[in-house]
C-alpha cells in the first residue's frame, strides 16, 4: 500500500513539474512574440533596403544623364573652340554657322537637363 508520505511526495512533485511547465509555456509565448517582433522588423528592414535600392538606381540613371549633359558639353565646347581656331585663320559663314550651332545645342542641352532636374529629383 501506498503512505500519506509518498502521496504528498508524488503530488508535491507534480506540482513542482505543473510549474516548471507553467513557467515554460510563459517564456515559450515571450519567445514566440519577440519572434514575431523580429520577423516584423526584418520585413520593414528589407522594404527600406528596397526602397534605398530603388533610390540608388535613380541616382545612377540621373548621374549617367549627367555624364552624358556633361559629354555633350564637352563636346559642343571642342566644337566652339575648333571654329574659333578655324574662325581666327580667315573662317567663312559655314565655319560660324557651325560656332553658333554647336553654341545652341550646348544651351539646349543644359536647359533640358536643369528643367528635368530642376527640385533635385
């Protein structure tokens, strides 16, 4: 037969285990929502870095559109510098057509690029 001793022993045991168990299950839903807390920041993390990744592509379009602007401004420069130099040495209308159109197309070039850049987007 079984003792008052060893039945108190048991349920005193149980008892210890039911709130090893209670104390467990607590820290498992702590766990579990700090969990859920870290897979909500890692998603906002990832759409931020979306979105910078998204910000960086435009900066390097914009800055190919700049290089070429730039490109061009070099060119259109050589351009006026060589009809200068034809120019100085006895330079005809076609030579001075030449002078102002480039001249123009530097102008133009600039305007569009200012225009499409004009609030630093």
């Amino acid at each position: 037969m079984v003792s008052d001793k060893q039945i108190e022993a048991v349920v005193k045991a149980m008892e210890t285990l039911a709130q090893a168990i209670r104390t467990l299950l607590k820290s498992n839903a702590a766990l579990e929502r700090e969990r859920e807390e870290l897979k909500h920041d890692l998603e906002r993390y990832i759409s931020i870095a979306s979105e910078e990744a998204t910000r960086a592509e435009a900066a390097e379009t914009k800055l190919a559109e700049a290089m070429k602007v730039i490109g061009q401004i070099d060119n259109a420069l050589n351009d006026q510098f060589a009809a200068g130099i034809e120019e100085r040495k006895g330079g005809s209308a076609r030579r001075q057509e030449r002078l102002m159109k480039s001249g123009e197309d530097l102008r133009r070039a600039a305007r569009k690029f200012l225009k499409e850049n004009e609030n630093g987007e």
